[in-house]
C-alpha cells in the first residue's frame, strides 16, 4: 500500500482497564481559563503560542452556547446528580440470563448468549484511564451513538438489535478487528499517539501517512486520513496499514472495506456537523464481522468521547490569529490533568474540579442537541439508575430469546 501524501493549507479514578477482547467498546502547555462565578456553558479555548494583550483579550471571551434557561435548568438537574452517576453496574447479579460482565472504559459489556448488553456508564476516560464521573454522560453517549447508527445506515449496517434503556444498547454479538479507525481532517491533539503531538517531534510519515514540513497546530489537512492503532491492554499502539495486515490482525480485503466505511462516515459526519456551525475534527470507529461475513460498524460513532469537535464560526479567524480553536469536547478536561499531574505515569490522580464536571456534563449535552436538533429527555426518575436498567434489560432480553 502507498503512502498517502498530505499538503498544508494555508489560511479519582486512578483507574487502569483491560480492552475487552470479544465486541465491548460500544464499547507549548495552555493554561485553562478561570471560570467566573456566574454558571456558564463556555467554549474552553487555549493559545497556542505566546499571545499579545488583544489575544488575550480573545481568549478571554466566551460565548455562551445555550440560552441562559436552557442552561440554568440542565445545570440544577446536573448538579443534583454529582453524587448519583452511574459509575459502576453487576447487571450479572440482577438480570436472569446475563453470563458473564467486562468492565471497559466507559461501558459494561454483558454476555447474553447471541447478544451483548452494552451499558454505558458515566465514567469519564482519557490517558487511557478513568479520570470522573460526569453526570448523564452515558445517556448522551448513548443517545447520540444511536441517533448516527440511524442516520448512517445507507453508509454501513451496524449491530444495533435495540435500546431498552437509556443507557443501555442490545447488540448483536460478532468478531471485532482489534484495530481502531482514526480518522483525522485536521493537525491537532494531546495525547501521546495524536497527530500534533508526533508531528511536533519531528515525524513525518505516520500510519503510512506522509506529512509536509510546515504544518503548524490546528491546520486543516488537504485530505482526511486513517491513522490506525491497535487496541492493546493498557494503550493503543499507532501501526501502518501493512503491518496491521502482515501481522494478521485484519485481511487486506476486509481492512480496505473497513477503511472505506471508515471515510465515508467521516466526510458524512463532517457535512452534517458543517450544517450545524461545527467541526468534525477527528473520530475513531470500530467494526467487526457478523457470522455471515458482513463488517459492521459497532462502536460509538461521532460522540463528545470519541470524537472532536470545534466551533466553525470562529475557527478561520482563531486560526489566523494563532489561537487554538474554540471546542466542544472533553480537550480542557485532558487539559486539566496534563497541568495537574503526569496522567500516563502518576499512580493517582487528583480529582476533577466540580465546575469542570458540570461544564463538561453541559458540553455533552450541548452536542447532543445540537447536532441531532432535538431536546435530551434526562433520566431524572427518583427509581434508583441500576434498578431501574435491571428492569429494563430484564424485559428486553426475556422478549428477544423467547
């Protein structure tokens, strides 16, 4: 396989997990600004290089992204739901039928027999650790997952069986590549395997990707690319096309058809984002293959956790002035830590600021409605959340294996 050839454009939770192996993943140092005392939904932006004081002055501003009721009143259900997210289910002990339970990142993964039971959990993941809990994170990661499953079945089948809960996705059961789908349209990220990060140190061909001198931080890339990695027990590994198929871990022909699907659902994922005033940055996916030799798309999709998001409105001039552009992703919480602490090496962690756990809970929210157009219905039910998902599953499962 060639390389492809970019060109630039001009203008407490110390928690280590184990990937699970069967399908189960459906399953420079910038300072955060200080919040204000008033609660707001802000857009978090940082510089990237040393600014003058009418830089500063724009990195000061922010725009608020609800309207102050909307956001006043999903900030008082949040805030009441600090000390009752949903961190932690034994769905195994409540739910007749449920063989056996794998703890993920973000999910419990459950095997019924030909189904997984997919719950997702409030569980904060970054640094391949869990870093907090944010309230009703699991019902917008799994609402929004569900609403781009929908959306995006002329592109690729997914696993998708039902939803029985909020939280919860029954899926099919099938045989996960172990290789994550990243997709990036842009140079940018923190993390140790981002493509920024490598840059910045010098590398130039990456994931079979060859890369021009010159690029600078959050440049948009002339085409989008798969930056593959593997998905190993305690990080993911970059690799190139052709060692993923010379190890085995994908044939050449389902790695290709992977990659197309992988793309496609990329540029349609940035289109729609277009027409809502974001950016689609980068995402990661995931797919397997079914007992009848179909590949699926059985991850997440498009969600604040796997994917980026930038405001668009602002990005051209943000970029010409040499700030980071302004986003609505958990970046400032990776942020935070990377300030705080060394997060891939410190054995614990110190624990989030509250305003940064409601700030966030609002942003997942926020891309939720933004995107699909539509009001969250929060889980705000007195009945206790796992009793409440035990029910639920229960009902569903007793229905499907009759």
């Amino acid at each position: 396989m060639s390389q492809t050839t970019l060109n630039p454009l001009p203008p407490q939770f110390p928690v280590k997990f184990t990937k699970p192996n069967l399908y189960s993943s459906f399953l420079p140092n910038p300072k955060l600004i200080q919040c204000s005392n008033k609660i707001s939904l802000s857009v978090m932006c940082s510089s990237s290089n040393t600014q003058n004081p009418i830089q500063q002055q724009q990195q000061q501003k922010m725009e608020s992204l609800f309207d102050s009721d909307r956001e006043q009143e999903l900030f008082g259900d949040i805030k009441a739901s600090l000390t009752n997210c949903l961190s932690e289910t034994n769905l195994h002990l409540t739910v007749p039928g449920l063989k056996s339970k794998i703890r993920g990142k973000v999910r419990d993964i459950y095997d019924a027999g030909e189904y997984l039971v997919l719950v997702t959990t409030d569980r904060q993941s970054a640094f391949d650790r869990i870093l907090a809990s944010i309230p009703f994170k699991g019902q917008v990661l799994n609402e929004t997952s569900l609403w781009w499953f929908d959306k995006t079945r002329h592109i690729t089948s997914n696993a998708v069986v039902s939803s029985p809960d909020k939280n919860v996705t029954i899926a099919k059961k099938c045989s996960v590549f172990p290789i994550e789908f990243v997709v990036r349209g842009y140079m940018t990220g923190s993390t140790s395997t981002s493509l920024w990060t490598v840059y910045e140190k010098g590398v130039r061909s990456y994931c079979g990707n060859a890369l021009p001198d010159g690029m600078v931080k959050s440049e948009k890339l002339l085409a989008n690319i798969i930056t593959p990695t593997t998905k190993a027990d305690d990080h993911d590994v970059p690799i190139t096309p052709e060692e993923i198929i010379k190890q085995g871990l994908m044939s050449q022909a389902d790695y290709e058809e992977a990659s197309r699907k992988a793309l496609s659902l990329f540029e349609y994922g940035q289109r729609v984002a277009s027409e809502h005033g974001l950016i689609l940055v980068d995402t990661k996916y995931e797919f397997g293959k079914s007992s009848d030799g179909s590949i699926l798309l059985v991850d997440e999709i498009h969600t604040p956790d796997s994917s980026r998001y930038w405001i668009a409105k602002s990005y051209a001039e943000r970029f010409q002035n040499g700030l980071e552009p302004e986003n609505v992703d958990k970046e400032f919480l990776r942020l935070w830590f990377k300030e705080h602490c060394n997060p891939y090496e410190d054995e614990v962690l110190p624990e989030a600021p509250e305003d940064l756990v409601c700030k966030l809970a609002l942003r997942y929210i926020y891309l939720y409605e933004k995107i699909t157009k539509s009001k969250l219905e929060l889980a705000t039910a007195k009945e206790p959340v796992h009793d409440r998902i035990s029910r639920n599953v229960s009902h569903a499962l007793s229905s499907l294996l009759q």
